[in-house]
C-alpha cells in the first residue's frame, strides 16, 4: 500500500466520507482514547470564544474595561513572575489555576484603579501625587476585597463557553466518524485523555454520547507535578505514563462490568488482568500523545492535519512559526518537549491528514496486531 508522503496517510483514504475497510482478521479494538485539543476541534476558536465569555462575565460583574486577550496576557505574566523565582513552581501550574489566578489579579487591578481614583479625588489630587504608603495600603485592601465566588463564577463561565464552543467547532466530519467506528467496533470503550479540563461527557449534542470516561492530568495533582518538574528538570527525562495507565485501569473497570452483564453473572472482580483486545490512542500531539500513551502499551494514531483544520497546537515547535496565541509555555519546557517530540516519532503507528482516514487506519493498526 502506498504512502502519501505529504500527510503520511494511506492512498486509499481520501478526504471524502466512505465505508473503511474493515478488519477480517487481527485482534479486536478493546479501548479507543482522544486527546480532545486540536484533536476533535480547533482549540484556537474555542480559547478564543472562551475567553470573549470571561470580558463579558467581568463586565457584568462591574469589571470592565477588558478585552479577551488580557486573561492571556496576565496568565503569561503571573507564570513568568513565579518562574523568576521558582521555574518548577511554574511549570506545575495547571491551566485551570492560572487561569483563577489571572481572574483575580484583573479583578484587583481595576479594583485598585478604582480605590485610588476615589482617594484621589476626595485628597483633590492626581493619582500620580498619592503617596507610596496609601498605594501601598490600597493593594493590600485590594487583595482581601475580592470575592472568591466571584472569581469562580467568571472561571465556570469561561469553562462552560469553552464546553459550548467545542461542540461548535467540532471538526465537520467527527461525529460521522465516530458513528462509523462505533457500528464496526460495537464492543469498544472510548474515553478522553487531556492535560485540561474540557470533558467531552459534558458536551451533551455531539460527543457525549460516544464517550465513556474522560481522564484530564488535572485530576491527580501529584502526578501532574511531578511529571512537569522532570520536564523542567535538566535532565528532562519526564514520563507520562501515569495518566495513560490510569485510564487503562478505568477501560478495565468498565470492561469488567461490562463483560459481566454481557455474561449475566454476577460482576467479576477487576483482577487487572491483561486484555488481549488492543487500545489505540489518539492525538495531535508527538510527546503528550504518542509518547505517552506508547509508554503505557497503546498503537497510536497521530492525528497531523490538512490547513483546512486549524491546528495550532503543533507550531508551538516550529520556529518559523509565532507561538499560538493561547499558549502559555515557557521557552524552557518548549526545549523538553522538543526533545520529547524526537524521541515519540518512532512511536508513530499511523499517521492521518484528514478525519474521514480515521477509521481506515484504526483497522489497519488491527490487521497488523
């Protein structure tokens, strides 16, 4: 079978919908994982519509004045800030705690602005004429005059736009094909791995329903962290395996009842014992998706798109390239997972260049297992 050498695809599959040739022989798709971001959707115009949901949301609260790309910018400076004196403090900042963080710090900002105006123009001086100790006092007031139920009201708006945005954005051809794979895999298990905390069981109209578990890094702080210390570590010998085993345990739970309804016994107990049925992961990623779950057992599929997509997330590796507007590594974790994306490109079991290759290729990793 020949090889398109510009997306690494196979011939055969082609940009229009069709019928894949399905598996005759091989073993059986047991679990089907996706990383989400720039995977099933362009994580761009989702960041973007997230973010447009946190000025609105600030406004309404009496925050206004901000523009979408003031959450990014202030995220960007509270890591750099902390980096300055801890770098691996900053590399285990999840993106849901900057993005708190950078709530909070818009909220003192404009609430400082505020407090000095008034005392200002009750002294009947320009700001620029008030005296150290009163800016002083005004920040320190600042930091306790802030509601924590505000700041997680503005968060779970972003969070809920990000959800509503996704389902929007979806790639056109997602849902078709994960019909697709669902009629020629019916006994499949498919879950969600992702270092954010977009869910695609909340996404209720278009993904929920193909999806049984979701896994985000965000929910075992301690193995999050230690990864991003390794990966900002000299060595940089960071491994994500704990991610990636975690959501195999979970496809052995769910197999595990499964298996017992299908037999109409009693639930067996889950002996984590090996499953002979094979586990493919998906993803846009070379270091996060293919290294990772590789090191975890799982066939990968790297999902390495035409332009008409929008992928952005790869470019944060492409020099020639600006970073991503939504990106907030810094230069030193950039360098690591460089090295990582080397170290992944054997790791490769596939490679597609548009959504409608997806299930030709899950069934060729099967014939060749």
């Amino acid at each position: 079978m020949k090889i398109n050498q510009s997306t690494g695809a196979t011939d055969t599959a082609t940009e229009s919908p069709a019928l894949s040739e399905k598996n005759t022989k091989g073993k059986s798709l047991g679990l089907l994982t996706f990383d989400l971001d720039d995977t099933l959707y362009p994580i761009e115009s989702v960041i973007d519509a997230a973010n447009s949901a946190f000025a609105a949301t600030m406004e309404k609260y009496g925050y206004s004045g901000l523009t979408p790309w003031d959450i990014v910018k202030t995220g960007i400076l509270i890591r750099e800030e902390i980096a300055a004196n801890d770098p691996q403090a900053a590399a285990v900042l999840t993106h849901t705690k900057i993005r708190e963080l950078a709530i909070r710090r818009e909220m003192e900002n404009i609430m400082l602005e505020q407090k000095l105006q008034e005392t200002a123009d009750d002294w009947a001086t320009p700001v620029s004429a008030l005296a150290d100790v009163v800016v002083a006092h005004a920040k320190k007031w600042t930091r306790t005059a802030v509601s924590p139920s505000i700041v997680n009201a503005v968060l779970t708006a972003w969070e809920m736009e990000r959800h509503h945005a996704a389902e929007k954005h979806l790639y056109p051809e997602i849902l078709d094909v994960l019909k697709q794979i669902k009629e020629e895999h019916p006994d499949v298990v498919i879950g969600a791995v992702t270092d954010g905390r977009a869910n695609p069981m909340f996404m209720t109209f278009t993904l929920g329903p193909f999806f049984d578990f979701s896994m985000s890094w965000e929910d075992d702080q301690g193995g999050r962290s230690k990864f991003f210390r390794e990966l900002s570590s000299v060595e940089g010998n960071a491994e994500l395996s704990w991610i990636y085993d975690a959501a195999y345990e979970k496809y052995m739970d769910l197999r595990s009842q499964m298996d017992a309804i299908d037999a109409e016994a009693p639930q067996p107990k889950n002996d984590s014992a090996e499953d002979d049925r094979v586990w493919i992961h998906i993803g846009d990623d070379l270091a996060y998706d293919v290294g990772g779950s590789a090191s975890s057992g799982a066939k990968t599929i790297l999902m390495e798109l035409a332009e008409k997509y929008q992928q952005t997330a790869r470019h944060r590796f492409d020099g020639s390239k600006p970073q991503p507007s939504w990106s907030l590594n810094l230069s030193g974790e950039l360098e690591s997972r460089q090295v990582m994306n080397e170290a992944a490109e054997e790791m490769v079991d596939k490679r597609v260049g548009f959504v409608t290759q997806l299930p030709n290729a899950i069934n060729e990793i099967l014939e060749d297992s």
